[in-house]
C-alpha cells in the first residue's frame, strides 16, 4: 500500500467549526469577598469578557445572594487580626449552602497549615497575593471553560461535542477536561474500549482557539509507513515517493494531533515520537532539514501502559513524557448512573419517542457491559427496530441480547466455561508458535489475518513471552 491509499485511512482532518461551542448564554459571575479593595480593582481589571463581578469587604452578606454565582474568591483573613483566619468559616458556609460554587481562597500570608485548612473547608484551590495576572486569567478561563461544558450538556448543543451523563464520575471528568484549557501537550487519555476516548480528546480540542484537529490510528498503519505518515517525506524518499508529501505532525500545526492505540507503536518508533514530543522538531524523510511545528498531541489507550513498560513492550521514558497530563475513564459498569441518560440519548437520536420502564432501565444497569457506551449504543439501535410498543419492556432487552431468563443453568454455564477454556488454550498456542516462527509482531499478525493492535492485546491477556522461546 503506498503512501497516499494509507493518508485515506489512518487519519482524520476535522474543522474546528465542527466542535466550536460558541459563547456562554449569559454572562458568569463572579464574587470577591476581601477587604482590601486593591485587590478588587486588580481582578477587575483582568477579568476575561465573559465574566461580571461583584463584591463584599465583611462578613456582612447573605448566603443566599450566592445562588447566581459560578465562582468566588475569598480572602482567607478578613478582619483586621491578620491572625484571625475568618475567611476559611465564610468557605464552610458557602461550601454547605452552594456544593457545586467553584471557590478559591487567597491571602498573603502562605502558612502551610492555614492553607491546607481553606482546602479542607472547600475551596478547590489557594493562590497566593499579590496576585499573579497570568494565573488569575488562566483559572477563570478554567472555570469558564467548565460552565461551557455543563450549559453545553444541559441544552443538548448539536454543534458541541458533549458529554453524556450526570454521575459522579462523569462530572469528575468534565472537570478534568476544563482543567486542561490553557495547557500544553501531550495529554493522555486512558480506558477501556467503547468508554469514549476520542469524543474527550474532541473535547479537548473544542475549548481551544485552535484550528486543526487531526485524528492517527497508529493500529490502521504499517509500520513501515509510519514515519512517511507521521513526519512526512520528500519526493525520491522511497520507491513510490512520486511528490513531497506533508505529514501528520506538521498537518496538524497549530492544531491538535490525536493519536489512539498508542500501544501499537512499535519500540523503535516510540523512540522517534518521544523526540518530537521533547523538542517539536519534525524531519521529513529522505530530507536533512529539520522544521518546528506547535503541535499539541492527545494520545490515546485501551491498555495499562504501566504493565506494558514491565513486560518490556512500551518505552518507560515515553510513558513519564506523557502521563503528566492524564484522563482516565471508567468503564461503564463503574458509572451505571449514567446508563439511563446515555440510552434515552441514543434512543432519541433519530427522533425516536420510544422510553424505557423501570424493569427495563434496572436490567441495563445490571449488565456487564464488556463493549461499554459503544456496546449500549448498538444495542439501543436495536431495540429502536425491535421493540413493538413505545415503551421498551424488560423482555424487548432480552429478546435484543439474545437471552431467555428460562435458558441458562448451572450445567449449561459449566460446559460453556470448559469449551472456553479448550479455546483458550487452543488460540494461545496458535499465537506463539507464529510469533516464534516470524520472530515480528507484525508478520505475524499479517499471517494470522487480525490487526497488528489484536496481536499486542491477545499478548497481553494470555501473557505470553514469546521472545524466551
């Protein structure tokens, strides 16, 4: 396959457009509690155009005028006695009337156990005075970014790539998300198959003023292709290298590159993406000039890098360059809280009316869900040409999973365990006796027919070390 079929295939340019979620509906707010009004007048002046403030300089205001607010800023000592810490009872009772404001404590004086206090009131963070500009504007836009991201869910915007579900996981990684706005790469994304890895990553890109967002299988490429695809090539490079070509790195400048099975990249070449991940330099092939691209990279995995660095099948030194910046997923399973929002979702989506009873809704929170929200889709696609009445019943879930409650015994499962097993093992011994035989992942997988990121992971499950035989 030549260079140009492969561009077809293993990658993605989306426009920004695709992703952009506009402005906020109204303006945020925000509340300064200090009695020192340089202060008020330093972050006034620095406060981003999405935001309005107001603000007090006692104790003197009621809890409830809070309501309205998505963030304050509090003091930490707020009467004359710079001893007298009163601004940590003001976090406690904004925190227990208001759990969701986002508060941030501030003070002069750094004292570590005073600090700690403030966190443990509730604040989610302390910045120190004077304060900071660069950081002041960095955290509101933060803050901003996650008020983006809940009015986005909250009216269901089309145009914005959101996020499904009200679990507590769920807004923990909504939160994640809006605390990377602002920063570099890379980022890594990490979680099981089907859990929506690539939709964070779009996320990701949504809340930058980026342009490029450009999406790499590292699975769908021969390895042989990959520095061609990655860093492009010269005309002459290589026998098919009929034309210059740009690659994926430099396509993706000023823009964000994502790159999903990152566990597929073969060790010589993790080397090479480490080095541009160090220095942002690119070197098409067959050319002798470097070039620097701003590229922020997302990566993404199903795997446990960690355990694949102690078998000796991922770059240790990648691995700290990228786990800096992480999101992890939980499967589904983890967060059935978010089954009924999710499968109402995909039930809707071709403006069905069709809802779920509560026998129904308690059945999919009981599953395992090995395929994740990608499996929950799929099977919501079926019940939406399966199900006979507006209403999907606890049977029209079992009839779409192929399952009778009256067809499965303790004998049934035993046998069906044993067959596994003989399978198992069959498949296992297939697999190292082609490993050993072609002495490459990649040739091997070639000759087994499965992709070269099928190999890695059956590797892994049955823990063969093919390389000692």
């Amino acid at each position: 396959m030549n260079a140009q079929k492969a561009h077809s295939f293993c990658y993605k340019l989306v426009s920004r457009n695709q992703f952009s979620p506009g402005g906020l509906m109204k303006k945020l707010k925000l509340i300064v509690v200090d009695d020192d009004p340089y202060i008020l007048k330093s972050i006034e002046s620095l406060l981003p155009e999405a935001w309005s403030i107001d603000s007090f300089d006692s104790l003197n205001f009621k809890i409830d005028i809070f309501e309205h607010y998505h963030a304050a800023f509090v003091d930490m000592h707020l009467s004359a006695d710079t001893n007298k810490a009163e601004g940590i009872e003001v976090i406690k009772r904004l925190k227990k009337q208001r759990p969701n404001l986002e508060i941030i404590a501030m003070s002069g004086n750094l004292d570590r156990q005073n600090m700690e206090a403030c966190i443990n009131a509730g604040a989610s963070r302390f910045i120190a005075k004077p304060l900071n500009p660069e950081e002041l504007i960095s955290l509101l836009k933060k803050i901003e970014a996650y008020q983006l991201l809940k009015e986005a869910q909250q009216r269901g915007k089309k145009s914005f790539q959101r996020w499904i579900g009200n679990s507590n996981h769920s807004m923990a990684l909504q939160k994640q998300i809006s605390n990377l706005k602002g920063e570099p790469g890379p980022i890594l994304i990490e979680g099981p198959t089907g859990t929506g890895k690539e939709l964070i990553a779009e996320m990701l890109h949504s809340q930058e003023p980026r342009s490029h967002f450009i999406k790499l299988n590292i699975a769908a490429i021969p390895e042989k292709l990959f520095e061609s695809e990655f860093f492009g090539h010269v005309k002459g490079a290589f026998t098919g290298a009929l034309s210059n070509k740009v690659g994926l790195a430099e396509a993706a400048h000023g823009g964000d590159l994502f790159i999903d099975e990152i566990e597929a990249l073969p060790l010589p070449l993790q080397v090479k993406l480490l080095r541009f991940l160090e220095s942002g330099e690119i070197r098409r092939v067959g050319s002798q000039e470097t070039k620097n691209v701003n590229t922020r990279v997302i990566i993404a995995t199903n795997e446990n890098l960690e355990q694949l660095v102690e078998k000796g099948l991922f770059r240790s030194d990648l691995l700290w360059r990228i786990n800096g910046k992480k999101i992890s997923i939980p499967a589904l399973n983890k967060r059935p809280q978010d089954i009924e929002d999710l499968a109402q979702y995909f039930l809707n989506k071709k403006s069905s009316k069709k809802t779920l009873d509560i026998e129904a809704l308690n059945l999919l929170k009981q599953q395992a869900w090995p395929g994740n929200v990608r499996e929950l889709k799929r099977l919501c696609e079926k019940l939406l040409l399966s199900a006979p009445l507006p209403v999907i019943r606890h049977e029209d879930i079992l009839s779409a999973i192929n399952k009778s409650p009256y067809d499965i015994n303790e004998d049934t499962l035993s046998k069906k365990a044993c067959l596994a097993d003989i399978i198992n093992k069959y498949e296992k011994e297939v697999l190292l006796k082609a490993l050993c035989k072609y002495k490459d992942v990649e040739v091997a997988a070639e000759n087994l027919q499965i992709s070269r990121s099928s190999l890695y992971k059956k590797i892994k499950d049955y823990d063969i070390n093919w390389k000692m035989h």
